[in-house]
C-alpha cells in the first residue's frame, strides 16, 4: 500500500470507522493492485487467502460443473467479495474474474479475521457487509422462484432504467450472454423474452433497450421491494 492510497481506503464503508491504529496494522499487510481485463482472481474449492475489495472496475462471480458454466454477480465498486469464506476460513464457492480493468484492494484472511476479533466498529461494518449480501441474496433467489424468466428480464430492465437516469433507454452494461445467465436462462431464452416484452413498450437494438412505456413494463412485472433488490444488480 502506498502512503497516497491510504486516505481513499479509509474512507471505504468497511474500515472508515475503525481504530486508527487498526487500521494502519491492517493496511500494512493490505495490497492495493491494478488488472487487466479477463485476469482470472480466485477459483472455487481453494483456501480462502484474500479478501477482495472492488475499487475501480468490475469483477464476475461465476461457477463451473461438469461442462456448465454460470454467471453468479457482477461485482463493481465499491464492493467486496467472498468475504463469508474469509470469516469462516472456508474455501472459496466461486470463481472471479475481471470483466475489465479494475483496481482492487486485497488483505490477507487472517489478519482480516484478526481485526474482526480486536475492532468493534470493524466487525460491525464486516457484519453490515455480510448482512447486505444475504438479503440480496434471498431477494435473487425470490425472484427466481416466483418470476417467469420473461418478468426477471422487466424487473431488471426498470432497476436499470432507475439507475441511468429515468429516460426509458437502457444501455445494457454486459453483453447478452451474461446477462441470460444472471437472469437464470438460456441466449435462446433471453432473446424469446426480449421478444415477449415489445408488447409492452420495449424496443432492443444491440445493447440500447428503449422503454417507451414504463407503466405496461410495470403492471407486467409488478416490481417489490420484497424481490428486487436496491443495489445495481445488473
């Protein structure tokens, strides 16, 4: 870690009210690191070395079986990630990758786990943390259990509307691909679904979607604050 970066790290959510000589221990051991795009980070079934914190850029979170492939998150700033197997000294359930370049703040596992132990404010933004990535969780689970794929696809599409201003045009941050296998489909699917939807009012050419009518996408989907969650979770 070098001297100009500290300030920035500690004003992340999850040391910003830590000890300051905390902190300063927990930055000694800490790596601040710049990678190119499609770098691959961790692998599913390894120990837990590091904890990852997404500065700059993106991360994907995906898995593999048997000859399966699947998208789990996107991971963008300022996130971590795999932060229950850190706590638990557990082995990694995903793989992670970058999409693209990305700045990410690594700390090793133990003296992670050794500032939980000694650091009140610490362990409770890791709790807050982890309390996060459970209800976001439970609502993507929620979504794939009591939505149609057609309807995952409209809830997704408003969250992203919300998020880039409102105007009805989407621009689609991940290719298409990526996008079927967080939403728990097929390409084939995906592109059907898109087709089900101009009904109500949504236009796609490549990557742009244009809502003209954000009420009918709405009364189809029927958006909860029970099922879509509040972050970005394109």
């Amino acid at each position: 870690m070098r001297a100009n970066d500290l300030p920035e790290v500690r004003a992340l959510p999850l040391f910003r009210s830590m000890e300051p000589e905390n902190f300063s221990e927990l930055m000694n051991a800490a790596y601040l690191q710049r990678f190119p795009r499609q770098v691959d980070l961790i692998f599913e079934g390894e120990p837990a070395d590091f904890l990852y914190i997404v500065v700059e850029g993106c991360v994907e979170l995906f898995s593999r079986h048997a000859a399966r492939e699947t998208t789990l998150a996107m991971v963008r700033p300022v996130r971590s990630f795999i932060l229950a197997a850190v706590i638990r000294d557990a082995v990694y359930l995903m793989s992670a990758r970058t999409t693209e370049v990305s700045r990410l703040l690594m700390i090793p596992s133990e003296n992670i786990r050794a500032a939980f132990e000694k650091d009140a404010a610490f362990a409770r933004a890791i709790v807050t943390e982890l309390a996060v990535g459970f209800r976001t969780m439970v609502k993507e689970y929620k979504a794939l259990k009591l939505r149609s794929g057609t309807e995952r696809l409209a809830a997704r599409l408003l969250i992203q509307n919300d998020a880039q201003g409102g105007t009805g045009r989407v621009v689609l941050p991940y290719d298409k691909k990526t996008l079927a296998s967080l939403l728990g489909m097929t390409p084939e699917n995906l592109s059907r679904s898109f087709a089900a939807l101009k009904k109500y009012g949504v236009g796609v050419d490549g990557n742009t979607i244009d809502i003209t009518d954000i009420e009918a996408v709405k009364r189809f989907c029927r958006p909860s604050v029970l099922i879509d969650a509040d972050e970005d979770i394109f």
